[in-house]
C-alpha cells in the first residue's frame, strides 16, 4: 500500500494562554515518524475534562504548569499514513486505523508495565500534556501501543472510548461488585458516566444507581440506569432507600466536584468499595466517612484508578462493536474548541464532544 501525500504543514489547536479557557488553531509542523513509531492522521479527538484541567492549571496534582503553544487532546482517532523504521513487522499497518490515548506512550519494561499495570508506566508520556496531543490532524503514535480501531465503531464514536470509556471500565473492574449488585455512579450523566451506565448495566449486569443534574435525568436512564438521583436531592438517603436501606455494593466518583467526594463513603453498604477517578479540582476536601473507624466497622474500601491499561482499551472497544456501549455525543469543528471547553466548565455537557478535524 503506497503512502498518502502528507502535507508539510497542518492545522492544531494550542492552548495559547495556559491558566485560562483560550485555545488557538495555528499551522504547525507534521512531525515525521521515528524510530518503532507511526504516523497518524486523525479525523477525531474527543474533548476531556481532563483537558480542561491541564489547559486551566487547575490540576494541583501535576508537577509542572501548562506550556504556551501545548497541543491538547488525548482521545484521538485516525489513519496511519506513514511507518517509521522498525516498525514493518509491527502489528500495526499502513492504512490501518487506530487510537491515541492519554498514555500516548509506555515503555513496556518498567515494574507497573510488567505488572500489567502500563497506565501507570513510569516512562509514560502523557498525550496533551509536555507531549503534542490530538487536538491536531497528524499525530505520531508508538506502533507497540496505538489501540486498533474495531471494524464497525465509528472514528467518531470511537474517540471517547479511549479516555473515558477504557477509564470507567477500569474503575468498573476494579470495584469488586458482582452481577445483581448496586452500583451507584456520582456524575452518571457527563463524558465518562454516561459510558460507565451502559457498561455496568448492560455489560457486567450491575444495577446501576445514576447521581448528576436533574438536567441529565433523560439522558442517564436512556443509558440503562435502573435509577436516578438528582444532586438536588438528598442523595445520601435517596440511595439508601433505592437499595434496602443498606447502602450501594460500590461507587465510582466520576466528577471533578469535591461534593461528590465528601459524600462517597456514606453511600456505601458493609463491605463496599469507593473508587476515585475525577480529579478534584483546587483544593481537595475530606471525603466524609472515611475515618478509620467508619472503614473499620463497615469493613470498606476506597481506592483509585489513574486510567486503564491497554488491554482495557481493546475490551471497551470489544463493547462497542458488539453494540452494547455507544457513545453519546456531538461533532463541533477544531475552530469551536474553546467554547467547548467554556461549555464543560459551565456544567452544560451532556454526553461527549468528539472535534472533527476535517471539518
């Protein structure tokens, strides 16, 4: 298969002032492929709050702030258009689609990675952050770690699964319930909740218990909630009626908000497990119930998930081909990146924006 024209140059979205909601769509560079790496050219990239995080600095958790001029974006879909050396024997191929995810890069032969863990790979090179991201037409990717793009998954629909849906399923995983059982997800209706929904209840055969804005009420049971609970409301005792007066089997926080935190623990039945995945943004507050004696007597658990690994990514993926997970979003072009990001922090999303970048 003969390589496609590349151009010299082409269009990304930069975050111009770090520290604020301001992006700028510039001509840069087309990178060319190095040494076991491909190059990609994307049609999509879903839009994170994790990228509103690193494009606001409001991620206390980083070790650096934002650099000017940064390339954002870490759910990005496309074509590769062009092999670097070494990589003919790749399982990757010219022509081929694959996905670009937070971890844009893992080194393969660290302690976590050889523990099955390359989410948490200690060489890892983070996409959108001190690394271009996907908010742009060409990307390189690693050849060994590029995610393939199942026929029958749309790049569109795709491009969420590589953050939000691979990061959820981790946390579903990893939350120690069991088909039948109560799980209840804090931010049921934004990027990551609205796939977590369809997932834990059409997927691993939870009951699935939504909390978010009464606004999302519609949305998240379309998505499969047998419930919902408004942040209107009392949550706390909304949930324990919705669940024998016990308490849910386990419960993600998949918001930002350090509300949904302070509640988390008391949500929770004997024996249940909390499971931080939204970073909380400023300064984090306690998480209410989470003394050593609460967690002593009702035998619980709290733990957290960074974000999936490989192997999850080809499963979420594996979901959405089968047709039991689909991602609820809309298509904006890369000019319209900013209002967004304007719109996410105002609390208005429903579902996923995925950029496209053809457009």
């Amino acid at each position: 298969m003969a390589e496609p024209q590349i151009p010299k140059q082409h269009k990304a979205a930069v975050y111009d002032k770090p520290g604020s909601i301001s992006t700028e769509v510039r001509l840069v560079d087309t990178p060319e492929p190095g040494a076991g790496e491909v190059l990609v050219k994307l049609s999509h990239s879903g839009v994170c709050h994790s990228d509103l995080g690193v494009m606001a600095n409001t991620w206390s958790s980083l070790p650096y702030p934002t650099q000017p001029g940064q390339v954002g974006g870490h759910e990005g879909v496309g074509e590769v258009v062009k092999l670097g050396p070494g990589t003919e024997s790749a399982p990757i191929k010219l022509g081929q689609r694959v996905g670009i995810k937070w971890i844009a890069y893992a080194c393969g032969g660290c302690l976590p990675c050889m523990s099955g863990r390359d989410g948490l790979c200690q060489n890892q090179k983070i996409s959108g952050y001190y690394y271009p991201g996907t908010f742009q037409q060409y990307a390189i990717a690693p050849a060994h770690y590029a995610t393939p793009i199942p026929d029958g998954v749309d790049s569109a629909s795709a491009a969420p699964m590589l953050c939000a849906g691979v990061t959820v399923y981790s946390g579903l995983k990893k939350a120690d319930a069991k088909p039948g059982n109560f799980v209840v997800l804090l931010g049921a209706g934004g990027g990551l909740g609205h796939l977590g929904v369809q997932l834990a209840s059409k997927g691993m055969g939870y009951r699935v218990i939504g909390v978010d804005h009464p606004s999302k009420k519609d949305l998240v049971l379309e998505m499969g909630a047998e419930a919902f609970v408004g942040i209107d409301e009392n949550v706390v005792e909304r949930v324990k009626a919705l669940t024998e007066g016990l308490g849910a089997h386990a419960v993600l926080v998949l918001t930002a908000a350090n509300a949904a935190y302070a509640t988390s623990v008391d949500l929770l039945r004997f024996g249940g497990t909390v499971v931080c995945v939204g970073v909380p943004e400023g300064k984090p507050v306690a998480i209410e119930g989470a003394r050593a004696p609460a967690l002593i007597i009702g035998e619980k658990k709290i733990m957290g998930v960074a974000v999936g690994t490989r192997q999850d990514a080809i499963e979420v993926l594996d979901f959405a081909a089968r047709g039991i997970v689909k991602t609820h979003y809309r298509t904006e072009p890369l000019d319209k990146l900013a209002e967004v990001f304007q719109e996410m922090d105002d609390q208005k999303l429903q579902g996923r924006v995925v950029i496209d970048l053809n457009a």
